[in-house]
C-alpha cells in the first residue's frame, strides 16, 4: 500500500516510526498485536514448541511497527510464526486471501513427482487436457515457455483467469510437443462456503471393476456432504470401497467424522486432540443406521494432509481400513482462521492430534500399510497401480 508521507516539520502529529504515517503504523500494530496475542493464547504448548513466546514479540514488534507495506509486515509476522515450526500457523495479507478464495480455473491435470520427473498422475474429466489428448504419465518440462522442475513452479505458471490459454510443453511416449490449453473455471457445485470463506473442491464417485466402490474428493467441506453421504448409501452393497484421498490438503473435520459415522456399527474413538489444558475426545463416530461394513481401503500420498490423516490413521489404526499409497504429509493440527484488522487472515493451531495408541501425525506422517510408489511406465500405460493394489486387496488377491 503506498501512503503519502507528510514533511515532519508540518504534520509531525501524522507521523510515527521514521516517517511511517500514523495509519499505517497504528493498523501494523494491530494486526501484529492481534496475531500474537491469539497465539499466546490459543496455542496447544504452553511451552510453544521451545519458543519463547514473549522474546518473540520483543523482538519482532518493532520490526511489524516500521514495515512500510503488506508484503513487509506479513514477512515478519510468519518469520516469528515459523519459529514455533509447525503446520497450520500462517498469516498472509487481504490481497492474498482474495485469491486464495477466489474461483479457480484448471485446465484439468494432477501433478506429483515421479521417478524424479514432473508428471501428469491424473486427467480429471470433462477439462481441456482430457479433450486435447493429455495423458497420464506425460512429463511437464516448460509452461508458457518457462521450463518448470517443481510442483509449485508449475502450479504458479498454470493459475490464470478462466478463458485464457496456457501453453505446456510435455515429454509423452514418443517425444516433446506443445499444446494450448484454455483454463476452465469450476462448475457452481464445486463451490461453497467454509469458516465464511469460499472454498472450492472436486468430487468423484463411481464403481469400478464392476462392484467396487470408489469415492474421491479433494478437500473436506461442508458443501460436499451430501454427494459424499449419497455416494456411500449408493454403494452400500458393494464388497469393497476405495476412499481416494491422494491429494486431498484436509479441511473440516466434522466432514470427516460424518465420513466414519457411516463406516462403523458401534461408537468408536478414532483421534483425541490435546489441547492446551486438557485431551479432547471429540473425535468419536455416532453411526448412522444402516453403516457401510464392507472391505475399505484408503489411499493416501504426500499431498494428503490434516483431516485427511486423522481420517486415514483412526480408520487404519482401529482396524477398519487398510491404507495403501506412500506416506501422507505429516501436517496434522486443529486449526481454527482468524479475519484480522485490515482484512488479511491468521490460521493458527489450538490442538495436537494423536490416535487412542498416542501416535501424534504431526511431523510424521501415516504410514501406509502397503507402501505403493507410481512408476512413469505404468501411468503412460493407463493404470493406475495404487488403485490397482486397493482394488486388489479387496479382492483378497495381494
């Protein structure tokens, strides 16, 4: 934000730290003191992670008081957040929450990195790449022009207005080309609201191999509950599910608790949060009437996070499913967003989460019962080998 600076001589009054204007002082004070005192306050450890909590603020106070934009306050605050050195503590400006909430446009692939490479694992469909003839297995090596190693390079270059084109140039079975995509926005039910925020998520739900059932879903909201509960009722016949969380970053975890309350026949603890003062055995199904008892495997990989592994861990840890994929993020804590003073946004964790065994996932990760790596060969080939391996432990055949 740029401010006029006033000559002290005239407006000394205006004026605070080194000619910083007051508003811009007063508001940098506000937000900083609002981020550190709900911390102080509301996280888990007392003894915030070895982190002298009040030296921090000595320190970084004067540091937010004399920040002459957005980008220079929120710099200092998440460098004083980071050192508590866990997930779900992060603060970023109204700018950055506009876009975060914003409608977004796809062109309709999945990235990981396999074998070293960068490359497509998933063609969702009804989106440009699927009708361009992408493919699973193809290797991203440059997006409009720029060559791209990461997966962050990559999702930076490929966010873009619906309607635009971006150009990606891939390495598929028998050389590199380029192809135009247009971005294409999400469809109105792939929206809704979360903690009064918008959110976005894909959702997929089909039978697979003839009785199979498999559920997919890219993030735990409240808005996808119905096509999530309706699904499983659809496939309550079905001898074995897949529950196709690779990818999925968490959300709310009541979603996910209404998940295993239609997977168990009686009540069952899953996941305790300890907080500050006390353990809180919130996380503890009510089932439904008529549960789904069939076979279940979950899949998870490094992109699955938060809700998604308490999920994965109480389901796995209980015994009701079995977890094949590789191992998820390991950044697992209760969360709750806080709007600040000029309108930015502080996601701060209030609890630790572990299993009824003690098994904290924060910093670890869930461990998959059958660790199964993607391979480039088998995606250009078509087949998916971590639903393959699911489908094959329900069928009684690993």
């Amino acid at each position: 934000m740029r401010m006029i600076i006033l000559l002290a001589l005239i407006a000394a009054s205006a004026v605070s730290v080194i000619g910083q204007p007051a508003r811009r002082t007063t508001m940098n004070m506000k937000v900083f003191e609002t981020v550190w005192s709900t911390v102080n306050k509301e996280f888990y450890d007392p003894n915030f992670n070895g982190v002298d909590w009040k030296a921090a603020h000595e320190k970084y106070a004067p540091l937010a008081r004399a920040a002459a934009s957005d980008d220079e306050l929120y710099k200092t605050i998440m460098e004083m957040l980071g050192l508590l050195k866990v997930s779900h503590v992060e603060a970023g400006p109204a700018s950055a929450v506009k876009t975060v909430t914003s409608k977004p446009s796809t062109v309709g692939i999945g990235l990981r990195m396999v074998e070293g490479k960068l490359t497509i694992t998933r063609i969702v469909p009804r989106f440009p790449a699927e009708h361009a003839g992408v493919r699973t297995g193809f290797i991203v090596t440059a997006i409009d022009g720029k060559t791209v190693a990461s997966i962050d390079e990559a999702k930076k270059l490929l966010a873009g207005e619906a309607g635009s084109t971006v150009r990606i140039t891939f390495l598929d079975n028998i050389g590199e080309r380029e192809i135009a995509l247009e971005r294409q926005s999400l469809a109105p039910k792939d929206g809704g609201k979360m903690a009064g925020l918008n959110f976005y998520a894909l959702f997929d739900s089909k039978i697979v191999e003839g009785d199979i059932g498999y559920i997919s879903f890219t993030s735990f909201v409240p808005f996808l509950n119905e096509q999530i509960h309706s699904a499983m009722t659809s496939m309550k016949n079905a001898p074995g599910m897949v529950l196709d969380l690779r990818g999925n970053g968490g959300g709310d975890d009541n979603v996910a608790l209404g998940i295993a309350n239609r997977l168990f026949a009686k009540q069952t603890l899953l996941m305790v949060t300890r907080r500050r003062t006390y353990e809180d055995n919130y996380y503890k199904t009510k089932p439904v009437k008529y549960p789904y008892l069939g076979k279940l495997v979950v899949l998870i990989d490094e992109f699955s996070g938060s809700a998604t592994e308490q999920l994965a861990a109480g389901l796995q840890e209980s015994g009701r499913a079995y977890v094949i994929g590789t191992k998820s993020a390991g950044e697992d804590l209760d969360a709750n967003i806080k709007m600040l003073p000029d309108g930015g946004m502080l996601v701060y964790a209030y609890g630790l989460p572990h299993t009824p065994k003690g098994f904290i996932i924060e910093g670890r990760g869930v461990i998959p019962d059958q660790v199964v790596e993607l391979k480039r060969a088998d995606l250009l080939a078509g087949h998916d080998t971590q639903l393959d391996a699911a489908i094959a432990y329900l069928r009684g055949r690993n």
